[in-house]
C-alpha cells in the first residue's frame, strides 16, 4: 500500500560527482517495500516544479525505519532534492509500482548495473543473497569516479564485476559487454540502467535463451496509472499493447517489452 509522508532527512552525503546518497526516515515504507520499488518525491515546498520525480528505493533498513535513495543530478527537480539538508523533510509518496521477483534460492543471478541504474540493485542484492542466492553483480559505468559505492558493493557476500567506458577500472566496456564475457551461463538476469543499454542487454539475453526483469525509465507524471505519460510497448498476444511503467512496471519482463 503507498504512502504519503513528510519524512525528516536523516543525512546527505556525495557519493560520486553530483551523485547524492540520501537517508530518510520512513517506516511505513521501509516495512512495505520491495526491491526495484519507486517512491515519488515532491521537490519543493511550492508548486514549481509541479511534477514529483521518481527514484527507486536504493536501500531500506526496516530496524530503523529508513529509506535510502541514491540520485544524480540531471535537471532542476534533482539538484533541489541535492541541497536538502538533514533535517528537513521530504514529501514522499510510495512505495509504488512492480518490484523484482526474488526466485526460489540456491540460483546464479546476475545483475547488470547501467551508470545511475546501480540504484534499486543494493536492495534487491540484499534480498536476493538473504534468500540464499549466489549473485553477481556487473556495474558498469563512464569511468570510476561514477561506479557508485563500489565500496559498499564489494562488501556483501557476491562477485561484483566493474566495467568502464574509458577502462579506468574493471574491463573496458559497458555492463552489456561484462555479461557478453561471463564464462558461466546464469538462471536469471536483472538489470536496470539508461533504456538504449537495457535494449542492448535485452537483444544479448536473448541470444542465449535468458529468463530477464529489467526495471525500466521513462518520464513520469502522476505516478500512479492515470496520466498515462509513463507509456511503453508490450508485447501481447500476436500484437502489442501500452503498459504504465509506473504501474505495471517499472520492472518488466524483458522479453515482452517492444525496444525500438
Ligand atoms: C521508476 C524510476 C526510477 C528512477 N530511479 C532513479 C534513481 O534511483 N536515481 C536517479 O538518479 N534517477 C532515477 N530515475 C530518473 C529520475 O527520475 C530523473 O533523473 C529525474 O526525474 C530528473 O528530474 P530533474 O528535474 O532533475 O530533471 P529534468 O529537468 O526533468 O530532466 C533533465 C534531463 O533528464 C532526463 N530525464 C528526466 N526524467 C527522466 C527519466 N525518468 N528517465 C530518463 N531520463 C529522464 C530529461 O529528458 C532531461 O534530459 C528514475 C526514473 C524512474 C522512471
Ligand atoms: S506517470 Fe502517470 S500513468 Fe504513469
């Protein structure tokens, strides 16, 4: 069930070039979310900008009935949310949307991390290893400085892959190219990341017969199914169909989606 809360800020910290790790306090939230689960976060106290702006729930710490999002500044209603303070609080609405399926255990998973798209796998990595998963992760990004709590990554019980454009660590390349080079055939495959490199990743899973949930981007507006401006192609039957990613997503199959 989605909540409406004006959660205090607990603390802020840059976490990578205009990369903002933000804890909140939210219990409600941190009890009922899922991994790949978004909350919509009002940016102002007015009504410019109108739009809350989505982002997923990075972690949640349900002892201490917190949330944890992890954001990059792109526009106006992000770097508002950078110069909150702890202290202050955020009118968050979640947590809304399809999380990832959690598989029965004892399976190779792979996650395949896209630049900011690192941001729902901490949650999911968490749960999926706590269910007795064996995971890796494949985190992908322009270069090191945007491999976003690498430290933090290489702390839980999982082998985590870097790949970066420039080759400043990890092998040089993208994500989808770390998943072309693994030596061992996984169960499933979960990514998310910018669109163009989950089509990428999409036509590569294919390839080789994977079952895939990819957590989608698109603009959003209302949030919550009725504004429609979330909309992208499934496949259906022998045609297609639009699918809210707000609501039916943003995790998907990825098989059904219609990349073009
Ligand atoms: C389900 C979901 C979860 C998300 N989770 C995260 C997250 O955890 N961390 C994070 O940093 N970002 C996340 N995003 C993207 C984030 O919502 C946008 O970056 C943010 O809304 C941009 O707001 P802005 O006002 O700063 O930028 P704007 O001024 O609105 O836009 C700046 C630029 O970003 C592009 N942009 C804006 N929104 C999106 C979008 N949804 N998808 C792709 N490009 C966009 C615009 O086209 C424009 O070029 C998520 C998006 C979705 C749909
Ligand atoms: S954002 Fe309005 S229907 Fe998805």
């Amino acid at each position: 069930m989605p909540y409406i809360a004006d959660a205090p800020v607990l603390s802020r910290r840059e976490v990578g070039p205009g990369c903002f790790l933000v804890e909140l306090e939210a219990p409600a939230v941190a009890q009922d979310a899922v991994p790949g689960q978004f909350v919509h976060v009002r940016v102002s106290t007015t009504l410019d900008p109108f739009l809350r702006r989505p982002l997923s729930i990075h972690r949640v710490d349900t002892r201490r009935g917190t949330i944890s999002l992890l954001f990059q500044v792109v526009g106006r209603g992000t770097a508002l949310l950078a110069g909150m303070r702890p202290g202050e609080r955020l009118n968050i609405l979640g947590p809304l949307g399809r999380g990832f399926t959690v598989l029965p255990p004892s399976r190779d998973l792979v996650l395949v991390a896209g630049g900011i798209g690192v941001a729902p796998l901490f949650f999911l990595a968490e749960r999926l290893l706590g269910a007795g998963h064996r995971v890796t992760l494949l985190h992908g990004a322009r270069t090191q400085a945007y491999l976003l709590l690498a430290d933090e990554f290489a702390t839980l019980p999982l082998t985590y892959l870097q790949a970066t454009d420039d080759g400043s660590t990890g092998i040089r390349g993208t994500a989808v190219d770390a998943f072309a080079g693994l030596e061992r055939r996984p169960d499933f495959v979960y990514a998310a990341g910018p669109m163009p490199m989950l089509a990428a990743l999409a036509a590569a899973v294919r390839a080789v017969r994977l079952g895939a949930e990819f957590s989608l981007e698109e603009r959003m507006g209302c949030g919550v199914g009725a504004c429609m401006c979330c909309s992208f192609k499934s496949r259906e039957g022998e045609g297609w169909a639009y699918r809210r990613v707000c609501v039916e997503g943003p995790v998907y199959p990825a098989e059904k989606v219609v990349w073009e």
